[in-house]
C-alpha cells in the first residue's frame, strides 16, 4: 500500500514538536548523567557506556595524532613521538564516566607539559592540538556535573588559567569567558537533577502517606460499619440474660446470679464498644442510624443501578445457611463499591455480578464490558484508588481476599473471595 508524503507544511508545523522531543531526551540524559552514584545500576548497561566512553577516547587519538602536525613542528621532532602526542590529547576523554577530575587533571598537565616541551609550529589559537581542547570542555562539564562544588570550582581555576596561558591574545577573553559558561550550565544541569531527585523522593513519600491514611480511613469507616453489628449481638445477649429469670422461674440462685454477671459483663462490653467508636469518628462524621445493608438489599441494590441507566445482570446463588452479618455487608459493599466505578469509568457498559456459594467461601465477581466511548483512566488497578482500596480492606477484615484489574477485552473485571467461617 503507497503511503502518501505529508504536506511540506505539516513536516514544517511537526519541527518544532519533533525539536522539543529531542531536547528532553537530551536532558534526561544530562539528568541521569548527573546521578553521583554509578553510571547504571544494570552492570551490563555500565560496562556498554565506558566500552563507548574508551572507544570514542580511541577515536579522538587517532584524529589528534593525524592532526598533530597543524601545532607541533613535525620535521624537528619526527614522527615517532606523534602517536604518544595523540595518546594523551585523546585517550583522557574514557575517564569522562567515571573518573572526570582525574581525566581533566590528566588532560590539562599532558597540554601544558607538550605546549613547553615540544617545538610548536602554530599556535593559534591554543599551543595544544584542538582535539585536546575539546577532550578538556567534555571534561570540565562532567566535572561541573557530578563533583562537589569545591572540586568545580578548582577545576574551572585551573582551566581559566591553562586557556589564559596557551590562548592567543585576541582570543584569551573569549576562551576563559567560555569556560565560565561550560561550568556554569553543568551547574544548573546538576542542580535541577538534584531537585528532581529530591522532588521525586518527597512525591514518593507524599504518595506512601496518602495510602496510609486511605487505608486507615477506610479501615475506620468499616469499623464504624461494623459496629452495629457488633452492638446488636451485645444488645441480644443482655437482654436475654437479664430475661432469662422471668421465661425460667425455677431457676436456682447460683445460675442466676452467673446470668447477671454475664448480663453486667455484656453492659460493659457494649459500653466500651461505644466508647471505640466515638474514638474511630471524625469530628465532622454524622452518627449513622439507617441499619447496616447486606446481601438480602442486592436486589434492591441492582434494580437501583438499572434505574440508573446500567445494563446490570444479576446472578445471586445464596443457598444453605445464613451469612454472617459481616461477611453480607462485606459482600454488599464490594458490589456497591464495583457498580459505582463501572458507572463512573465504563457508562454504557454491560455489567454482570456474580455472588454464590462455593464450598466454604463466598465469591463475588463483578465484571464490566469495555465502555462504548473510551474514558479518561482514573482508576488504579494498583490500589490507587480510594474505591478499590476499600474493597480490599472490607474484604482483608473479613478474613478473604480481592483482585482488580482490567481485563484482556478492555473492561474490568473485581473477583472477592470471602471465608464463610469466622476471620
């Protein structure tokens, strides 16, 4: 199939885009450059960088030894002494990645000494080979990248001199003004790296944080739900105990007076029951009245997301013995929970929940097709979420299990697994 060429316009209009692209692959570079640690953490990936790192130093040799004779006078020295010429103007640059100073330490002597002890033929600009000069800016800037801001400053001392020095005079300004410039942009290189390091350490902390008081805000909510559970149980057994004496009139003394201590026992229990949850609620919480749902409202749950607009069917196989209040309102929640995201991130998509009897647990499954129109994806299957996060936790404090996450035909699928035995 022939691919039309795009109007010269659009490739004009893309350029830009296209350059902004490459500078931040360029930056990321410099950024993970900067890092004062090694090159990678990957072994391999360290070993490839200096391969290429002394490559390239291999490379900037040969180039420095064919063009030695355009500073040194070749015909006093001969050309015996050029490949040792060309060996230290270029082979310095292999230390870039790992060992900058001693590179630049390296480059700047073997310039110096070579500028005082051999005949040099022209001198302009440097009295060194140009390749030197290029080995000694790629250096400096790794120096002003990675080292301490002492060891920059040194370096850039002893740079500004050297070009003071071996420049000549109508260019002596430029040069040592251009140096300044290398070490200064190395500098704000380095410090936005460590700002974006210190920036992504604080978003890491931040987002560990958030989780924690997530979590811990939904287990309190669940704890508060719980509580009338708990309550309702407490109240039975007070009152039967306190009753026990008027339904059983031939009761001996000594039962009854273990029937009152259970009956002052249970008062106790229920009173510092009502006492935690007072603790576990915020201060802009309302008390809840409305009884705790569970699965005997599912029904009712669903006919409410259909009303709503979902394409919701319900499969519901609850047969044997009743569940128990917490793991029906666990159950009840994940459902609510996974139907309120499936309107929320899938509208118009199909729904089907699936909550029955298998052995000794409870398994609810709630899947969601893909939406008929793609929708901004907000929801974590990680966890992120605050939804997600409480359907685990309802279903951990149960003493079972959750998974979500999307599925292969772009829906989303939640599957709960709930002992029927106590946590």
């Amino acid at each position: 199939m022939r691919i039309p060429r795009p109007h010269p316009l659009r490739r004009l209009r893309a350029a830009p885009a296209a350059t902004a692209r490459g500078w931040q692959h360029v930056e990321s570079a410099l950024l993970r450059w900067s890092e004062p640690a090694a090159l990678s953490p990957d072994p391999r990936r360290r070993l490839r960088l200096t391969l290429a790192a002394w490559t390239v130093a291999v490379a900037l040799s040969v180039i420095a030894f064919g063009t030695s004779g355009e500073v040194y006078d070749v015909d006093t020295l001969g050309y015996g002494l050029m490949p040792f010429v060309g060996l230290l103007a270029g082979l310095p640059f292999g230390l870039v990645l790992t060992r900058p100073t001693l590179g630049l330490l390296i480059s700047e002597v073997s310039a110096f000494a070579l500028a005082i002890t051999l005949p040099v033929a022209d001198s302009d600009p440097w009295t060194w080979l140009t390749v030197q000069s290029l080995v000694i800016f790629a250096l400096l800037f790794a120096v002003a990248l990675r080292e301490p801001l002492q060891r920059v400053v040194g370096a850039w001392a002893a740079t500004v001199l050297l070009f003071a020095w071996g420049s000549a005079p109508d260019v002596r300004t430029g040069w040592m003004v251009g140096v300044t410039i290398i070490v200064v942009v190395g500098l704000l290189v380095s410090r936005l790296a460590r700002t974006n390091r210190a920036l992504s350490r604080q978003t890491a902390v931040s987002s560990a944080e958030t989780q924690r008081r997530l979590v811990l805000e939904e287990r309190a909510r669940i704890a508060r739900d719980l509580h009338d559970i708990v309550a309702h149980h407490m109240s039975l057994v007070v009152v039967q105990a306190e009753t026990a004496g008027y339904r059983h009139p031939d009761l001996p003394d000594v039962a009854r007076e273990e029937l009152e201590s259970i009956s002052a026992s249970a008062r106790a229990a229920l009173a510092e029951t009502r006492a935690l949850l007072a603790v576990l609620r915020n201060e802009d919480d309302e008390a809840e009245h409305a009884p705790q749902p569970g699965l005997e409202l599912l029904a009712e749950l669903v006919e409410g997301a259909r009303r709503a607009g979902q394409d919701v069917e319900a499969d519901v196989r609850l047969g044997g013995d009743a569940l128990r209040p917490g793991t029906s309102l666990a159950a009840y929640r994940i459902v609510q929970e996974s139907l309120a995201n499936a309107a929320r991130h899938a509208p118009g998509a199909a729904v089907r929940v699936v909550v029955a009897r298998d052995g000794s647990a409870l398994r609810v499954s709630v899947v969601n097709d893909r939406p008929p129109e793609p929708v901004a994806a907000d929801l974590d299957p990680d966890g992120a979420g605050h939804g997600i996060i409480g359907m685990r936790e309802r279903a951990g404090a149960e003493g079972g299990s959750l998974d979500a996450a999307p599925s292969a035909d772009g829906g989303f699928v939640v599957r709960a697994e709930l002992p029927l035995g106590a946590p």
